[in-house]
C-alpha cells in the first residue's frame, strides 16, 4: 500500500517527483519480494500488488517492458496455480486476472506501435 500512495503522489507531484518515485520504487520492491515469497500465485493480495506495480512502471516510470514483464510472471503464475489444483478461486480473483491479461495486450500492442 505505501508504494501505491507513493504513486498516486507521483502522480500529482511536482517538487520533490524524484524522491517519491525513488520511494514509491523501493516500497513496490519490497512488498512484491514479501509476496512473491509468501503469498501463492492466486492470492488476491498478490495479483492486486502486480497490477498495482505493473501500472506504475507504465504510467509513472514510462517502461513498458518491465511492465508487462510484472504483469506477466504474476498473471502466468496464477494461471499455473490454477493448472491440476483444485483451488477454491472467487470471482475477484478471476477479474483480477483477466484485467492483467488485459493490460498485458494493450501494453503489447502499446510497445509494438511505439517500435514501428
């Protein structure tokens, strides 16, 4: 959550920019090491932090690659959580994939136009 407010002030800030990206960048890192090492591909939690961080490297950072790359890994890593298991899944779960998938594309399609 402290990487998301650090980008939402990004978003607005002008003097001190560079600083809260600084802050916003070592706080996303953080928290996704912490779940990436403790919460399963299909926790809520997870997915959300992804598209939370993958959005920053596109809106704030302007690096699109690495944020498909973080949109990526979490949205394929569900989806490998999903494969052979039998895991009690909610809706919001599932919504929550498919708007990475959806970024996924659009960011796709974003970086294929801008290398034309």
């Amino acid at each position: 959550m402290t990487g998301e407010s650090y980008r939402y002030i990004a978003e607005i800030e002008d003097e001190n920019k560079t600083e809260t990206i600084e802050l916003a960048t070592v706080s996303y890192a953080d928290a996704f090491d912490i779940a990436r090492n403790d919460l399963n591909g299909l926790n809520l939690i997870r997915l959300e932090l992804a598209l939370s961080y993958s959005m920053f490297y596109h809106d704030i950072m302007n690096d699109i690659d690495r944020a498909i790359a973080i949109a990526s890994s979490e949205f394929y890593c569900a989806i490998a959580e999903l494969d052979g298991t039998e895991y009690d899944t909610n809706d919001a779960i599932f919504q929550l994939m498919r708007v990475l998938k959806d970024k996924i594309d659009l960011w796709t399609e974003e970086n294929n136009a801008d290398s034309r």
